[in-house]
C-alpha cells in the first residue's frame, strides 16, 4: 500500500517533467505565430495572469501606449514559467511590469525571495540546474528546467532574457522583446 500511495504522490511531479520535455521537444518545430494586440489588452491579461498565478501579494504596473506584434502564446508560456518560480521562492511579494517605450517591449518579472548566490546564478538557465537541491519553501520538487526553457523560448523568438539576483534581496527575471517585432502607435 505504501508503493501505492508513493507513486500517487509522485504522479503529479511526472507529467510535469513530461509536459516539459514536450514543450521543448515542440519547441523546434514551432513557428511563431505573431499577431497585433493591444499594449492596454496585453497588460491586462498579463495582470489577470499574474494574480492568479503570483501567489501572495502580487502587483503590476505598465507604462506605454501602442500595440505589440507578437506571438501572446509563447510569451505567456514564458510569464507562466517565471510567474510559478517567482511565487515559488517569494518571502511576501511577487511582481510583473511591462512597459512599451518607442516600439520596444521590456517585461519584468521579481520576487522578494532568497535569490540565487553568484556561482548560482551563472547557472540558472542550464537545464536541470537547481541551486538548492532541497525541496523549495512550499516543499515542492522542481526539475530545474524553467528558466532553460524560457531562457530558449526568448532565443527562438530573437528576445532576450537577463537574471538579475542578489542574496536575500530576490530575483528579477527581464524579457526584451525586439524592436522589429513591435509597432507603436
């Protein structure tokens, strides 16, 4: 009976890690599909994304006007992925801002949590890397995949991605999504 209950336990954790795996095996042979959406649009379901999905006490802010040409699908896969990390180690606070400046789209997603030590924020986006192989502060056991499969997300799609984080201060993940791939109005 204990094996049973095991494996219950277990199977949760498992189709995580294979829905990872498909994400980036799929990863290869997707093709953007890019559309217009509006900045004010995109921004307000990205805050409805984040209070769900943020933990605790969550806030977003935006700044902008216009509208963005691109592909909503993958960046919310992103923003997911960074929204779960973030609600995963923060102390109190989870927070996104977006912002739309002469045709560049920046997004921003940080925590108030422990933050990654400098050796380990080297490594953060490496697949399976997890700079504290202990259960996370709500006891989960994560594969150490989603940073990677942000961080090739943003490469597919010719964005940037930067980890910013400081011990005890927290974690700041920043998304620049290219000049060419947004229009202001």
């Amino acid at each position: 009976m204990d094996t049973v209950l095991t494996m219950k336990r277990s199977l949760p954790r498992l189709q995580r890690y294979v829905e990872s795996m498909n994400s980036l095996q799929r990863l290869e042979d997707v093709r953007p599909q890019k559309s217009t959406v509006p900045f004010s649009s995109l921004c307000a379901h990205l805050r409805e994304t984040g209070e769900i999905l943020g933990k605790g006490d969550f806030s977003f802010s935006s700044q902008g006007d216009g509208s963005a040409f691109l592909d909503t699908e993958l960046l919310f896969q992103v923003y997911e992925n960074l929204l779960s990390n973030a609600g995963r180690y923060a102390q109190k606070q989870v927070w996104a801002r977006a912002a739309l400046e002469r045709g560049w789209l920046s997004l921003s997603v940080g925590d108030d949590g422990p933050g990654f030590p400098p050796a380990a924020l080297k490594r953060a986006a490496e697949p399976y890397y997890r700079a504290d192989k202990s259960l996370s502060p709500q006891g989960e056991l994560h594969f150490g995949l989603g940073l990677y499969l942000c961080r090739e997300i943003c490469n597919h799609l010719g964005h940037t991605i930067k980890i910013e984080s400081a011990l005890d201060t927290g974690t700041v993940v920043k998304l620049n999504l290219g000049h060419k791939t947004f229009q202001a109005e």
